[in-house]
C-alpha cells in the first residue's frame, strides 16, 4: 500500500514546492561537461534526475533511493533515457560524478548540515534543495511538522554558511515563493482527501491544521541552489 505522503504526491511534478521553470534553471545553471555522468541521492520517482538528462544532451544518469515503489515508477518513466534506478542507501553509492543532485532528501545522508559534506565527496557540482526557517517556528508548528525540531533547519543566512563551510560557491539561488507553497500544499491536501482513506485524510488534516496556524504559511521556506566546490 503506498504511503499517504505517496499518495498525496500523485501528479505533482516534485516532492518539494519548488516550481518546474525555477527547477529547470536549476538545472541549466549546473556547469558540466558535456555528456556528464549524474547521481541524484533520494531520488524519489526519478523526475529531477530525468529533466537533467531531457536538458543535458548526452547526460548519464544514477538515481538511488530507498523507496521500492517510487524507484519502479522512475524506471517506468525513463523510457529511451541513459538512467539506471537502484533501490539502495545512498551512503553506498561510491565514486565521483560530474553532477550531484540531492532535493529535499539530505535525510539520505545524515540530514542537514552533514549531507552537505557527503555530496561534496561525491562530485564538485551539486544540485542541492533544503528547508530552511523563513521566522523562528513555533512548538505548535513544530508539533503539526510531525515533532519536529528547530535545529534540524537553519535560517537561510544559516544554510548559506553551510554551504560554504562544506567548500560551494553558489552559482544560482532560487526561494519558493509563499505562492508556490499554497499550491504544493493545496494539491497534497486535496489528493488526500480525495483518496478518502483514514490515513490520507489526516494526512490532509494536518496540513490544512498546520497552514492554519499563526505564521503556519511563512514559517517554513525551501531553496534550491545550483553549487560548485
């Protein structure tokens, strides 16, 4: 049975609310040779991996992730693209890669900031998406993120410091907009609700509980940076 995260991610392009243009500049942004050889950690069902490979003529791919289910449906979509999908721990992947890609999943490698440190060992390019607190969160948001901590993020000038501290300069930036988190948010929910089952629909409810919340719609922002070491 998929999860209700699964679920409530059905038809939406990404696991994060960043937009598909601001992505896609992401992408276009990462300096690569050409026919470049790119791992993307915690994968998910493949789609950033497989925009990368559709805008980089001659790209190579590995994706890993430890989702069995999201893994098949990367292999389903990479039809006619040079893309190996492994269900694999991402700590096991060896090597040095012209590109590293790791999006809202530094989970796979410890978590923030200590994922920072592993990608750098893995290749000196890196697409790299994490959260951050746009304000200080409150023990109620905190609570309806699911317990969650407050140092299990940084600020955004706090992420920054991370990333140059792990040895990346920052070739391009770009902050989902409050827009961008009301339709990500908005489609997980109603995805949810539609499925109808007990465990969706508290999915759903704890969303829409959560945006509710003072600050419950800017407290929490996501980045996405294109890196070079």
């Amino acid at each position: 049975m998929p999860s209700a995260s699964r679920i409530a991610h059905a038809g939406l392009p990404f696991a994060n609310p960043m937009s598909q243009p601001a992505v896609d500049v992401a992408i276009g942004a990462l300096p690569l040779p050409t026919e470049p050889l790119v791992v993307d950690t915690g994968c998910g069902g493949g789609e950033i991996l497989l925009r990368a490979l559709q805008l980089r003529p001659g790209a190579r791919g590995l994706g890993v992730d430890l989702d069995a289910d999201a893994i098949a449906e990367a292999r389903q979509r990479a039809e006619g693209l040079p893309a190996r999908f492994e269900v694999r721990d991402a700590a096991t992947v060896e090597g040095r890669f012209d590109a590293v890609i790791n999006i809202a999943s530094s989970q796979a490698h410890g978590g923030f900031p200590a994922a920072l440190e592993a990608l750098r060992a893995l290749g000196q390019v890196v697409l790299y998406g994490e959260g951050f607190w746009q304000r200080a969160p409150s023990e109620d948001f905190l609570a309806a993120l699911g317990g969650a901590t407050m140092n299990e993020l940084s600020d955004c000038d706090g992420l920054r410091a991370a990333i140059s501290d792990a040895g990346f300069d920052v070739a391009q930036e770009s902050v989902a907009s409050q827009d961008d988190w009301a339709r990500y948010e908005e489609k997980l929910a109603a995805n949810a609700e539609r499925h109808g089952t007990p465990d969706t629909l508290a999915y759903a409810r704890r969303i829409r509980q959560r945006r509710a919340l003072p600050g419950g719609t800017d407290t929490l922002g996501f980045a996405l940076f294109a890196l070079r070491a």
